[in-house]
C-alpha cells in the first residue's frame, strides 16, 4: 500500500495524540488526585502505573498509525531513521511538525478531561505543569542531557534490533508490544533524572500548551529544562542508530550476504580468485 505525504503526516498527528492522550492522562491521575494531607502516599498506581501507562500509551499510538506512516510518534526516531538511510530527510520535517501538533492538541484534550479537578488540585495553575512536561532532578545541562541521551540511544537501539528481520524474524508479529515494553523498561530504570521524554514532541507540544493555558513555571523561564529534552533525544537517537548498524546491523547483512551468495554457488570470500 502507498499513502500520500499529507496522510501519512495525518496517521503521525493521530498516533502521538493517543500517545499523549494516554501518556499525560496517566500523569494527570496520579498528580491531581494525590492527598496533600498524606505527601509521598501512592495514588492511583503512583510511579508504577506512569511507567506502565506511557508504554500502554506509545502501544495504542503504534496501532493507530503504524500501517500508513510506521509510527515514529517522535522526532528523535524520525531523525534516527532519516541518518541511516532508513528514511527520506526530505519527510522528517512534516513527521516532525505533525508529531508536535498531535501532543500539543493531546495535552489540550487531556486538560478539557481534567479540568474540573485541576480547579481543586491546582487552581492557580502554579504546582502542576509537570503533569505536561518533564523537569530534570537536578540543575544544569548535563545531567538531564546525558540521561535523555543514553535513554534515547536505547530506545532507538532496540527499535532497530526489534524491526530488523535478520535479527528477529518474528518482529513484524510482536514488535508493537515489545517496543512499548522497552518505554517502560526505560522510564522504570531512567525515569528519575529527567522525566524520561526521550521524545522531543511528547515534551515541547504539551508543555507549548501548557505555557499557552497559562501553567505557571512551565520550565520556558529556564532554557536547559525545554532544550533538554529536544537536543539529548535527537543526538541519543543519532548514536543509538549508528551503534546498532555497526555492532549488530551491519555484521547480520554482511553474514546473510555471505550466506545467500553460498547458496547461490558463488564464493562467499571477497578475495577468492580464480581456481
């Protein structure tokens, strides 16, 4: 099946819109019904039930737009693919800007669901943008920036290994699931230092909404907390890439080469000559 561009950037803006819808819903559960007479008491799951809902979250995304766009839901990914040779650099920037605009429209469909209880929890808009958007543990650039590094190079890493044929024959068949299962994998052992985006759309576009609903302390005051997780994610994805073409991609393409030109009767040595 062939999709138009303006299709397959709709089936981008669809998924990462159920991406958010599930992903900040799961936040806002937790933050907005928290007891402030019992703080630190677990509410709806707590920490467990984030981590599980944003893979819950990027599963439904994937099974919304996986057949018509493939499902990037994030431009680190779009950009990772787009490095090595995977996908068209010409496409990465309407990937990217409908990515953006599907969590930016997901946040505000997710405000409208909770606003009656934000009126309670947080009515003056001022404790609560962290339910939209990621803020680091500790101050400064680099914590934050190797965090969302590391974790997007994984994330990355093992889409690749997931979707590669020659290393998982059945991906096709299960690889929705397993890569959901690798963002909750990441936000259960990364997810502290910085809130886990690794995604620059699921955290510009929501956090953008909450500046413009009027969330106070939105992290824009602060250029190291919004940059973060748009440059640590773009450079991880990059790295996550080229590591896994060289240590695991390429060798497999290189043996079923091998192996393909054996079969055929060819010699497989690049330095046989003749008999």
């Amino acid at each position: 099946m062939k999709f138009t561009l303006m299709q397959e950037c709709i089936a981008e803006f669809l998924g990462t819109m159920v991406l958010i819808l599930f992903g900040v819903g799961v936040v806002a559960m937790v933050v907005l019904f928290a007891n402030p007479e019992l703080p630190g008491a677990v509410v709806n799951g707590g920490y467990t039930n984030i981590t599980l809902g944003w893979g819950f979250a990027v599963l439904m995304g994937i099974f919304v737009s996986g057949t018509i766009s493939g499902a990037h839901l994030n431009p680190a990914v779009t950009v990772g693919l787009a490095a090595t040779g995977r996908f068209p650099w010409s496409k990465v920037l309407p990937y990217s800007l409908a990515q953006l605009l599907g969590a930016f429209v997901g946040a505000a469909i997710v405000y409208a669901v909770y606003h009656a209880q934000w009126a309670v929890a947080d009515p003056t808009l001022s404790n609560t943008a962290g339910v939209f958007a990621t803020f680091p543990a500790h101050p400064g650039f680099w914590p934050g920036f190797v965090d969302q590094v590391v974790g997007t190079a994984l994330l990355m890493g093992l889409i690749l290994a997931i979707g590669d044929k020659l290393n998982n024959k059945d991906g096709a068949s299960w690889g929705p699931l397993a890569v959901a299962m690798v963002v909750m994998a990441i936000g259960m052992s990364f997810g502290a230092m910085n809130g886990y985006a690794i995604n620059p759309a699921r955290d510009l576009g929501p956090r953008l909404f909450a500046a413009v609903a009027g969330f106070q302390n939105n992290g824009f005051e602060d250029l190291s907390i919004w940059t973060i997780p748009i440059l640590g994610p773009l450079v991880g994805s990059v790295l996550g890439a080229f590591i896994y073409d060289w240590g695991i991609g390429r060798p497999l393409a290189q043996a079923n080469m091998a192996d393909t030109r054996a079969q055929q009767g060819a010699d497989p040595s690049p330095n046989a000559g003749p008999q």
